[in-house]
C-alpha cells in the first residue's frame, strides 16, 4: 500500500519555526539597541516587527 499524505506541512512549519526566532531575535536586539541609543525609531520599529512575529505565530498555529 502507498503513502499518500504529503508532507509540505511539516516542512512549512519548520520554516515558519525559525522565521519566528529570527524575528524575534531582530526584536530583542533592535529593542535594547533603541533604548540604550535612545532611539524611539528603533524601538517603534522594534514594536512593529514584533506585531510581525505575532501574525508568524498565529500562521504557524494555524498550520499544526
């Protein structure tokens, strides 16, 4: 007998996976850089790619 599922899924999720971690590293590192630069640019956009990993996050629960 075949094995008929596919797997795309699965490999979208690991993708997704670490889409997450890299922008929440960029989040982590933009948001310190601001606030000890005194940047409010920085830390706004820091805010802004966070809003980002969130819409990552719903995606990748929506797929598992």
């Amino acid at each position: 007998m075949g094995h008929s599922h596919d797997h795309s899924a699965a490999l979208t999720g690991r993708r997704l996976s670490l889409s997450i971690f890299i922008t929440l590293s960029f989040v982590v590192i933009e948001g310190i850089t601001g606030y000890f630069a005194h940047s409010l640019s920085l830390v706004s956009d820091a805010g802004h790619n966070l809003a980002d990993a969130f819409a990552l996050i719903f995606s990748w629960y929506g797929i598992r």
